[in-house]
C-alpha cells in the first residue's frame, strides 16, 4: 500500500484556538488526522471552548492569558484528567516552546503573540503565523531571528501564503510588483456620503469572509490591505514600491506576483482560511485532499479587478505613507488603528474618525527607526497613549 505521509506528524501549539482562524485550523487538523496532531491551545479567556477542544483533541497543555479564566479552568473539572495549564503572557512563552511541539501556529490577534513567537523561533520551531500585527510591529527583528536560528517562518494570512507559493525559490529582484488582492469590505459599494453613517454591526459584515471582529473592522477601512503591504515587504524582502493592492471582489484570486519579464503568477482558491492553514502547516508537503472543495473550474464564474478608490481607503495611504517613511512608522500605524479600531467598536468614535486618530498620531510621533525591540515595544505603547489622547 503507498504511503499515506511523506513526513513524521507535526505536533502543533495552537495560539489563539478559539477564534475564527483557531477554528479554521482544528478543522484542517481534524481532516489531517494522519499527519497533524494538536499538543496545545491557547486562549485569551474562553476557557469552555478550550476544554470542549482539548477533549476532542485529546490537547493535554492548556493555555490561559486571562488570569481568572485560567483559575476557573484548573478549578472547573472541565479538562481532562492530567491536563497541564498555563497562565498568562509566561504560559503562552512556555506553550510556544513545548518540547513535544514541533510547529506552532500564532493566531492571537493584536501582539501579544509577539514574545511567544520569538521564544518559538528561538527554539528552533516551525512558525504559522497568522497574527499580522506582529510583523508590523517588530518584523526587522523577527525575521533576524528566524534567520539566525534556521526556523521557518511560514505565512498563514491568504494573501501571503498565495505570495509565498507565487514566489517561492525566486530573487526579490525578479519582481516588478506583489500584487495583494483586496474584497473592499463592507462598503466597498456604499455611496461615499453613507460612510459618516457606518455603525460597528455594518463594519462587521464582511461580504466574503467570516473573521474575528478587529480584522473585518481592518477590511472594511482597508487598513488590512494596508497591514499586509507592510507584512509582504518585510517577509519577501521587497521594496515599498514592489508592493502593490487591487480591488478583487470575489477573493479567489489571493496574490499577483509580476516578474521582470511582464509574467504573472497567481494562487487561486475559494476565500477558506483552511487552504492556506493547510498549506502551512503540512509544507513541503501538499494535503492529499483539501480540507475544503477546490473551485469548481467546469462551473462559469468570473474574475474582477480594479484599481482601488484612494478616497474610499484613506487607511491604505496612510499605510502606503507609513512604508515609506520607515522606521517607526509602520509600528506606529499598527498601534493607533488598534486603539481606534477598539474605540470604533465601543461607539467612542465614528467610522470616519478611524484614520483621521491613525494620521493624528503619525504626525504627532518621532518616526526613528527602533534600534532593538525594547524601543520598539515602547514606541507601540507611546504610540496607543497618543492614539487615545486624540479620541479622548
Ligand atoms: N480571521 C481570518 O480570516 C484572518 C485572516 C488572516 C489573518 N488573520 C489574523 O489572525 C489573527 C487572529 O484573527 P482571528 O480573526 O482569528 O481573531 P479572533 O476571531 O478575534 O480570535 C482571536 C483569538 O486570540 C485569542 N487571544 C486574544 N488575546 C489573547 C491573548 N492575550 N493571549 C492568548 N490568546 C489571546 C482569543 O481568545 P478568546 O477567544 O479567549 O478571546 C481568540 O482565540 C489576527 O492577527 C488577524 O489579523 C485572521
């Protein structure tokens, strides 16, 4: 009989276990059985949904940040007998390096995964890295540390997997353009006067994807396109200007990579987290069969592209603005569209507000570029002090 896996099973930590991408990734687990194996979870608070996990996956390390779901989760009885837990920003350090793990997937939104992912690298891990705001923040230090370590650091964000497939073995140079592609979010067809009216519960229809709230918040400014500019520049090594976004509204076109020689390459798929997850975590080696159906290319659908309005996504030039200052800036930019990001969802300010409290603190900081990750982390809270200040 042929061999069902070419490699050993992976043994995965899995950061953020109960949102939208940790569940995407416990059913590519779940078809995979053969070659992936669940060792630990990690949440902020959910701690029931983390002990239904643990039991279906048979997870003995369990992890906690918030400190009173992780007393409740010992004290519960919920987990199964022998389950090892972990508290707090240490427990996700010790997670992350678990012995028994060889591969750990950081899906935590924001960047508190930070710590954790350079103790993974460290450890000579296997990263999936969802969490975009990490490389954002800190993305010069965490690729030298995966470079000085030799652990590989695989993308999970779709349209960054698609760029490493488009990509993969060939030079920065060798590309005109990485083309990113973008849905629009929820209002990419509403008229431009409507936009003052936006509520937090029509930010979080996404028109294409189901996703935690921060990141369908993110679509819906395209301040997510523009985090991932970001992200693509720093994990490929290109320029700003080799960086590039267009409007795609059926997300299955995920990159475009543009070579020299005017050739494209693009990676298409249904818009399912579990294709790039699947890609990740199982690379070199392609799944045997998806976790979900392919395109059904003896089906008519059509393709759409086009440029995207700069005055509908201010949030993408700021980005753009952000990259091309350097230093900083790209922190600084993560930092103020999260606290903006959180007042939006609390009715503290209008969906409009969002960029302008992003550009305010922008112009207000010094955009230097952070000599170690210290400076870096202090910049982020400066930045979020600054970001708060303006909407207060
Ligand atoms: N969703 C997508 O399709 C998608 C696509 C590409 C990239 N991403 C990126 O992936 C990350 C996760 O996105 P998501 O949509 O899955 O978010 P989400 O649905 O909001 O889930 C966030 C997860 O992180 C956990 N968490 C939050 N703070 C934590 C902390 N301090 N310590 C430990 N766990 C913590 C949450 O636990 P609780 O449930 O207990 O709060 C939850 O499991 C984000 O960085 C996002 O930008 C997401």
């Amino acid at each position: 009989m042929a061999p069902t896996s070419l490699l050993p099973r992976r043994r995965v930590v899995l950061l953020g276990a109960t949102g939208s991408i940790g569940e995407n990734t416990l059913r590519v687990i779940a078809a995979h059985r053969d070659r992936l194996e669940l060792v630990g979870i990690a949440a902020h608070g959910k701690h029931r949904e983390l002990a239904v996990i643990a039991h279906k996956f048979g997870v003995r390390h369990v992890g906690l940040y918030d400190a009173s779901a992780h007393a409740a989760a010992k004290a519960g009885g919920d987990f199964p007998a022998g389950t090892v837990f972990y508290g707090g920003p240490e427990g996700l350090r010790a997670l992350a390096t678990l012995p028994e793990a060889d591969t750990v997937l950081v899906a935590v939104v924001g960047t508190a995964g930070l710590h954790p992912t350079l103790d993974a690298i460290a450890a000579q891990k296997t990263i999936a890295l969802a969490s975009k705001e990490i490389l954002v923040l800190a993305g010069k230090f965490v690729m030298a540390a995966a470079r000085a370590s030799g652990s590989r650091l695989l993308p999970v964000d779709s349209e960054h997997n698609a760029a490493f497939q488009c990509l993969e073995g060939r030079a920065p140079a060798a590309v005109r353009r990485l083309v990113l592609t973008a849905s629009g979010g929820a209002f990419r067809d509403w008229p431009l006067e409507k936009l003052a009216e936006v509520a937090p519960a029509d930010a979080l229809q996404h028109p294409n994807w189901a996703m935690g709230p921060k990141v369908t918040v993110d679509s819906a400014t395209m301040a997510n396109k523009g985090l991932e500019l970001i992200e693509a520049q720093c994990l490929f090594g290109l320029k700003p200007e080799q960086c590039d976004a267009v409007l795609h509204t059926q997300s299955i076109v995920h990159c475009v990579a543009e070579f020299t020689d005017g050739s494209m390459l693009a990676q298409l798929c249904p818009p399912s987290m579990t294709f790039p997850i699947q890609h990740a975590l199982l690379y070199p080696d392609r799944a045997p069969e998806g976790t979900d159906r392919a395109l059904p290319l003896d089906k008519a659908f059509s393709l759409d592209f086009r440029p995207v309005e700069a005055a509908r996504y201010p949030m993408l030039g700021l980005a753009r603005q952000a990259m091309n200052t350097g230093g900083g800036a790209p922190a600084i930019y993560n930092a103020a569209n999260e606290v903006a990001v959180a007042a939006f969802l609390k009715c503290k300010i209008t969906f409009l507000e969002i960029p302008r409290v992003v550009e305010q603190t922008l112009d207000a900081m010094n955009h230097s570029d952070p000599a170690d990750l210290a400076t870096v982390l202090a910049l982020d809270a400066e930045a979020r002090r600054v970001a708060s200040e303006r909407i207060a």
